[in-house]
C-alpha cells in the first residue's frame, strides 16, 4: 500500500513538473508600451542613409594583425565618421555626450556615450548599446541598431525613470568586441544593473526557408521575427521583453536562452556581439538581432545597403526596444519637461 | 504521451521486484543530442548506470550521464531491452530519457519558457556488444528518439563496460 502511494505520488509530481511553466512578469507593461508609441517611422532610415554615406568617403580603419577574408573584410573597416555622427545626433537631441578612448597595441577605441539620469536609483544603469563600426555601408550591420538607439533616445529623452539609462555606441566590435570588451575590463560596467545591446535588427523575409537555424538550434524558417538572445542571467529580461512585444502587438519576437551563462560551445553564436563579456560578467543582458548572417545574406559584404533592409521591420524593432528600455528603467508616468 | 513515458521510465523499477539473476555496474562513454522546436539540449561526455538481468534474454539498465558542450546537460534513462546469448550478444532496448541540467531555450510567443523537463521515448541499438567473463563491453551504439515540441534525439555511445 505504501509502495504503491509513494509511486502515485512520483507520477503525480512528474506530471506537474511536465505542465509548468514559467510565466513571466507583466507588471509596467502599458506604461511602457506607450512610450513606444512615440517612435517615428520616418526618423530612422535617413540615419542609415547619412551612415552609409559617410562611410564611402571615410577612411578605414588600420586593419594590420586582422588578416582578411570573405566572411571578415578587414580592410573595409570605417567608423571614424559615425563616431562624430553620433556624438552630433546626441547634441542635437539635448544630451551631453562623451566618449571614452580606450588604447591597447596601437588600436584606439572611441566608444560614445549619453546618458539619462534616473530619478530614484540613479546609480543603476541600463544600458543600450549597439556597435558604431562597421564594414562596407553597414546599412543592417549595424546602421540599424545605431538608428534605433537614437531614435529610442529622441524619445525616452522625453519621459522620466527611477533608473538612469546609458545609451553606448562602441567601437570595433567588428575586430572582436574590442570597445565593449575594453570598457567593461577598465571597470565602466560596474553600475550596469541591465543591458539591452543590438546588432543588426533591420533584415527581415517572408519567403519559407528565410530563415537559418543556428548551432542546431531550431528557428522559425521564415526569417520575418526579431531574436532575443539571453543567457541564464538575463532569462527575466527575455520573457518580459517577448511578452511585451506580443501583448502590444509591437514586434514579432522569438527569445532564446542560452544554456547556463550562454558561453559553452553551441551558446557561442547567441555571444556574437558587444553583450559577449557583460555575459561573463554575470551582468544581465540581451541580444537583439535579425540573426546575421543565419538570414542576411548581405552580412559583411558590399550589397548590406539601405535598399537592402525592411523599414517597417526596423520601426517595429526600434518601439520594441524603446519600450523594453523604459520598462526596465522604470518608467515614470508623469513626462518631463 | 508523458503518462506512458513515466511508465516507460519507471517500469525497471517494478521490475526490480522480479528475480534478478545478475546486477552490473556499468561506465559509459556518450554524445547526445536532443534538438526540437523549443529545446535544444545534449553535448558529449560520460556517465555511469546499472544492468540487471532478469533471465538470459531480458535485462534493464538505467544510467546518468553528464554532458558538456550546451552547458550541463544531465539525461537520465532508463530502458528494457534484449539480448542475444553468446559471446557475441547484441541488444536492441527501449528506454525512457529524462533530460535535466541546462538547456537553449526557445520562449512561446507569450514569453513562458518550455517545460523543466524533457522526457524522450528510444529505441537503441547495440550491434557490437560482447560478453567477457560473465560482463559485457559494447561499442557504438546508437539510439533514436522523439520527445515533446516535435523533439528528435540522437545518442551514440562509443563505449560502454561493465565493471
């Protein structure tokens, strides 16, 4: 008899292990999707139109010790220009921008930063981030996530938080996440309480099979949804964010969640990017991407122009992260001045 | 599906009730894969069970593992199965895989997570099983499998020896 309760009660308990799940937080969602509702469409392609211009007549970026190739077009480097684009951007949107120069082996990086104060924990940050450099006219990697950045800028600038956001366009994540890496080594990442970091977030298809899985990790085949990519650490921010974007009908989202910390073997391809070492900081934070080269097939190559992205993808993305920026930043009802 | 795959995994246990003629500990070399629309899991590592023998033919084991290269990857199974007689004595089984430990994740649109669990139904294969002084040592095997969110599982141990 008690043999026979005690095998009861492991069928019962596997059965409810089987049927949950875990739900995520949907508090501070309205407020925050209402923020999102400020983003013009119109703002954001003359941002990646002005940065693909720039970049045809800037100068690349000394390339020696990172040989070429196909997928790594080295020598076609720029980001001088989209530097003082981007600093001139924050002024004229009424920020007061700075940029950290972090040197190491002759290569300087110019990583941009401005910054919201928040009004009750004003010394926890969320951080936005997407990487300023880019290869050829870099109009998806990563022009798309600069003009979302700015334009998320433009309007949170308008609103209050409890905690302060830091907008961050680093340099040289093409040459392996070297501003990004160098910041957080010299100890600028010990307020991050949450990153959200972009890269490329303006390629969308609707054709079947569009879409590449990754690492043997399963997706959906038409490549017309934005990826969130999390590690254990930031699992919270990637349900909320889904969650979020399906409530308000702001974007199509699939979230990813890496296995553990997300830097084992099959995790490394969710690492890709500027968030790679916040990773194994054990800062939370999220990916935001198209899936790169899984669906691009303009990645690191001469045709990633303007005509080449999907504007309404790009609008779609650019609200989903204004309003993941102002939830997680704790948006404050009453608009500022 | 998962009341049968409970079953499936807690039938060695009642079969422990049963006359078990021998009882060998077993170490195992393995690669796992479990790929499916929400749950990416697996990796490649070792681990160690139990084979009993319940007559000449008809044994079941149970063995955990752990796995690295997706994170920790942690499949517990448990399987029934038979063997030849001989010295040569390949076995076909059915098991049951528990997969715990870490996982990628694939979020529903409404942001829930998949289930903690992933059970899995197999059907292995040990083609080169031989018997040595009453133990056996098993090379590549193989197993095939399906489990939740249209999940398939592939595992192929290069060896397997029991102690």
């Amino acid at each position: 008899m008690k043999t026979r309760s005690i095998f009861n009660l492991l069928i019962i308990g596997f059965i409810l292990l089987s049927c949950s799940q875990t739900k995520p937080d949907t508090r501070g969602f309205e407020n925050a999707a209402l923020v999102a509702e400020d983003v013009i469409a119109e703002n954001l392609m003359p941002w990646i139109e002005r940065l693909a211009l720039l970049r045809e007549q800037d100068t690349p970026v000394d390339n020696t010790g990172f040989e070429e190739n196909d997928m790594f077009p080295s020598s076609h480097l720029t980001r001088d220009s989209a530097v003082v684009m981007v600093k001139n951007a924050f002024i004229t949107m009424g920020y007061e921008p700075y940029i950290i120069e972090l040197s190491r082996n002759n290569l300087t990086a110019y990583n941009v930063f401005a910054e919201i104060r928040g009004t009750e924990l004003p010394d926890e940050y969320i951080l936005v981030g997407s990487h300023l450099d880019a290869f050829y006219a870099g109009a998806d990697d990563n022009g798309s996530a600069i003009a979302a950045m700015l334009e998320a800028a433009r309007v949170l600038k308008n609103y209050s938080f409890k905690r302060s956001i830091r907008f961050a366009a680093f340099d040289l994540e093409e040459f392996g996440s070297v501003g990004s890496t160098r910041y957080v080594e010299a100890g600028y990442a010990h307020d991050i309480k949450a990153a959200i970091v972009m890269d490329m977030i303006g390629y969308s298809s609707e054709e079947e099979n569009s879409q590449d899985d990754v690492m043997g990790i399963r997706l959906p085949d038409k490549g017309d949804f934005l990826f969130i990519a999390g590690n254990d650490n930031s699992r919270k921010m990637v349900q909320q964010m889904t969650a979020l974007n399906y409530q308000y009908n702001l974007t199509k989202t699939v979230g990813g969640i890496a296995a553990g910390d997300g830097t084992s073997f099959l995790g490394s391809m969710f690492m890709r990017s500027d968030h790679g070492l916040l990773w194994y900081k054990n800062i939370p934070a999220v990916l935001m991407t198209d899936t790169a080269n899984f669906r691009n097939k303009n990645y690191h190559k001469s045709s990633d122009t303007p005509e080449s992205l999907d504007p309404a993808f790009l609008y779609r993305n650019t609200k989903a992260l204004t309003a993941a920026t102002a939830l997680f930043a704790g948006i404050q009802l009453q608009q500022a001045q | 599906m998962i009341r049968y795959l409970i079953i499936m995994m807690l039938l060695p246990l009642k079969l422990l009730s049963v006359n078990v003629d021998s009882f060998y500990p077993y170490v195992k070399q393995n690669f796992l894969f479990y790929q499916s629309d929400r749950v990416t899991a697996g990796g490649a590592g070792g681990g160690i069970g139990v084979r009993m023998n319940y007559n000449q033919n008809l044994f079941s084991e149970t063995d955990i593992c752990i796995l690295w290269g997706n994170g920790n990857s942690i499949p517990v199974t448990c399987a029934i199965g038979f063997q030849a007689n001989g010295v040569w004595c390949p076995a076909v089984s059915l098991s049951s895989s528990v997969l715990l430990g870490q996982r990628t994740e694939l979020l529903d649109q409404e942001g829930n997570l998949p289930s903690p669990f992933i059970y899995t139904i197999n059907l292995k294969l040990q083609p080169f099983r031989f018997k040595h002084e009453n133990k056996n040592v098993s090379f590549c095997d193989f197993a095939l499998g399906m489990g939740p969110y249209k999940g398939n599982l592939l595992s192929l141990t290069m060896l397997s020896m029991e102690f």
